[in-house]
C-alpha cells in the first residue's frame, strides 16, 4: 500500500475531483496550495480553450496537480490532442486525471512522459486494469455525485480491488463529506480518498450560488441516481439533486439558460450534462446539480484550504495544514 501523498508528492492524501465547469484554475490552484491535490477540469476543453486554462494552473500553484480527461466524451483523436497539449504546455508536476479508463495507448504516451497517471474506475476489472498501467486507481462508489461508472458501493469496490491489489495506490470517492467517513474508507482499504461535492461548495468554485445553496440545504434523501442529463455526455447514470427534470423527463428539451465557456457564449437545453456555473443563467433549479450523498455532512461554503485542513488530521501523511493566505492570493 503506498499513500496517495507519497505517490503524488502531497502532503494530505487527498485529492479534489475535477469537475468539469465547477473545476476551474481557481479551485485547483486553491486545493493544491493547501497541500492536497487540486484538479483542473479539462471536460471538452482544446486548443486555446484549454491553453488558457494550463496557463493559469501553472501560474497558480507551484505544487502537484492535475488536469481531468474524459475518454468517453471526446473520442480517441480530440482525448489525443488534449493529452498532447498538457503533456506539451506543462510541467511534469501536472498530472493526468482520467474520468474512466483511456486506451492503453494513452497509458503508454503518459507513461513514456513521466508523468503521473490518475484513474477514476467503477468496477474491479477497470481497476485491476488501470493499475497494472501504474495508475493511481480512484475506486467510485454509486454514493458519489456526478456521473456513475459503475454500480457498487465505494467501500466494497474498495475492498474488492485492495484484495487484488495489495501494493496499488488505491483512493475512495463516493459520499465522503466528513473525516469520520474519511476514516471509514480508510479502513476498507483505501490509501487516501478523492473529494467532489465537499469542494462544490467552496469559495473557490465556479459552480452557480444556487447550485451551492441547495447543495448545502440538501440532505442524502434529496439525491436521486438518473440518466435524464444526457445532452453532451449520454449512457451514463448520475447523482443529482432532485429536480422538475427528474421529475418528469418527457419534458420538453428546449434551452432553458445561457452560459459561457472559455470567453464562448453556449445556449443550455433542459436536460443538458453541463453544470450551472456563475457564468449561467436562466433556469438553474433545472439544471444538472450534481450531488453526492455526502451533502447530509456539507452544509455551509467554506475555503478549500479550510476543506483540506478538516481531512487532513485522518489521511496519510497528513501534516498539519493551515489556510495559507499568501498561497491562496497566488491563484491565477
């Protein structure tokens, strides 16, 4: 077993989820400068959209964090030039997230890189896979928020795959909003554990007020599992708030906001994968709020260093972490 702050040369073996949207340079920057492992969501992101964003993150932080890919919805030739531009316009400090499992071609790309290689995997067969590549395997479990990969609960995936695995660097994610629950997956068998709703919430998010607010007014029983929110990332079960648009998914699919990506002005259909953002407008409380079952332990908008230091007292190599407020003005 090797902890996930040995791995990634952190000092709290925690890692933030890079939420596509929610996940920007600022939240990265912010998470990795308090010790953890920040992540940038990378989502559809190429070419000087997502230039844009390397260079704040590398501006933003001197220390480890990630950049977040997703196979499945780009395709093997737009995932090619993503990895290619972050392999390219950053440091080897910069490691590659990857939102399920990427070809093995991939792998051998990374690898040759030198770079580190994160996985997030919903079953013990991807698992066993990804860390047979040297992927630091993050096992999800259905209590998670966003997009399901699998259908097991975080700690029997964690479990199964520590059996298997008992040398891998193994990080649970999935309904994790307090220490006490940190400490929980920890003792099924993970190294460290990755956090997504918990950071939804902080003050360095790009996520909308209202996503944040009903968030932090939410208990687990107003989560439900859904494939409503299909528009640009279909096949996929998710974790969301309750919403009219769970409701009754024969609404109709008309545009019901506006957002801006990237200086990029977008039209938001109901039933669009796309996360409410504080660049969007329009009819939030339809829209895909992404939420874990760790919501019944998240009830206020805190820093993310603050988020880091309340974990960093159950996780290995935890040290004592402070808000650092010269770290933080630091974000790009």
């Amino acid at each position: 077993m090797r902890s996930a702050a040995s791995v990634l040369g952190l000092q709290v073996s925690l890692l933030q989820s890079g939420m596509g949207g929610v996940a920007g340079s600022e939240l990265a920057c912010a998470v990795s400068n308090a010790g953890a492992a920040g992540c940038v969501g990378g989502y559809k992101l190429v070419g000087g959209a997502l230039s844009a964003i390397l260079a704040r993150l590398t501006a933003g932080t001197d220390r480890p964090v990630g950049v977040n890919l997703i196979p499945e919805v780009v395709g093997p030739e737009e995932l090619d030039r993503q990895v290619a531009q972050v392999l390219d316009e950053t440091p080897s400090r910069v490691h590659l997230s990857f939102f399920g499992m990427p070809d093995d071609s991939v792998f051998d790309r990374v690898n040759v890189a030198g770079r580190q290689v994160v996985v997030q995997v919903g079953s013990v067969q991807d698992g066993v896979h990804a860390a047979g590549r040297g992927a630091v395997v993050v096992a999800q479990g259905t209590e998670a928020g966003g997009h399901l990969l699998g259908t097991s609960r975080r700690d029997d995936l964690v479990g199964a795959l520590r059996t298997l695995l008992p040398d891998a660097c193994l990080v649970a994610s999935g309904g994790i909003g307090s220490p006490e629950e940190a400490a929980r997956a920890l003792a099924a068998g993970a190294d460290g554990v990755l956090l997504g709703t918990a950071f939804v919430v902080a003050h360095q998010s790009r996520a909308h007020a209202g996503f944040k607010s009903a968030v932090t007014a939410a208990d687990r029983t107003d989560t439900v599992i859904t494939d409503v929110y299909e528009i640009g990332w279909p096949g996929r079960r998710h974790r969301v708030l309750a919403t009219a648009a769970t409701a009754d998914p024969g609404l109709p699919a008309k545009f019901i906001g506006r957002t801006v990506v990237e200086g990029k002005p977008y039209l938001v259909p109901r039933f669009s994968a796309a996360v409410p953002t504080e660049a969007t407008s329009g009819r939030i409380e339809e829209m895909a709020l992404y939420c874990g079952r760790s919501c019944s332990e998240i009830n206020e908008e805190v820093s993310a260093a603050d988020v880091v230091a309340a974990f960093a007292r159950v996780l290995p190599g935890a040290e004592p972490v402070k808000t650092n407020e010269r770290a933080e003005s630091h974000v790009g």
